[in-house]
C-alpha cells in the first residue's frame, strides 16, 4: 500500500500503524496502573476528612497499607508518615557543606636552602 509520497522501509511503518492511528500503538497499553500506586493512594488520603479517616482506619476490608496511613494522619504520628512519605517520593535533597583547610606544614619550606646551601 505504499504510495509514491511514503515509502514503508526501516523506521517507516505503514501510516495505518503509526502511532496516534485506530490501528497503531494503543496509548497506555501495558503501563502499570497508577491509581493502584501508594503515591497515588497518599494524595488521595491527604484530602480525607478526619472522620473519613477515622472510618477507614476502623475497616476491616480496607488494604492494610490505607488503614495503617489513616491512623497515622489521624493521630497525628508525624514519624511515621514522614517515613511513608520517604518510602514513597524518596528521601528529601539534603545539603551538604565541607570545608577543606590547608594543613600547616612541619617545617617552613620557603626558608629551606637548596642543595644543602
């Protein structure tokens, strides 16, 4: 089906299969699911209200990982959450100063004779 204006070769699939067609690469086939995601699942427990996550944190039929992040956020257990946070968009930037000195010579160089003068 190729026609004088598009030669179908190397890197040059057929147009009915190039991407964005009803034929070509399907758009997020195959990616893994984000809602399932514990970042996705934190930013929706952010905008819980305390008694939803009272009510969560008491169901029995909820994931363990949904249940144990709104007794944290509920009881307000900041150490805990901020490792939940860390586990999930990983450890902050930390800044780091080093300071190099010099180390003072043993023995003053610049009054050093040559060749034993």
């Amino acid at each position: 089906m190729a026609t004088k204006d598009y030669e179908v070769g190397y890197k040059k699939p057929p147009k009915e299969r190039q991407f964005g067609q009803p034929n070509g690469n399907k758009r997020r086939e195959g990616f893994w699911d984000i809602e399932a995601s514990a970042r996705f699942k934190l930013e929706q427990m952010l905008k819980l209200s305390e008694a939803e996550l009272r009510s969560l944190a008491q169901n029995a039929d909820a994931p363990l990982f949904e249940r144990k992040l709104a007794t944290c956020i509920a009881k307000g257990q900041w150490k805990e959450i901020e490792g939940m946070m860390n586990q999930v968009y990983g450890q902050p930037k930390q800044k780091i100063e080093t300071t190099v000195t010099a180390p003072k010579p043993l023995v003053d160089l610049s009054e050093r004779k040559k060749n034993g003068e």
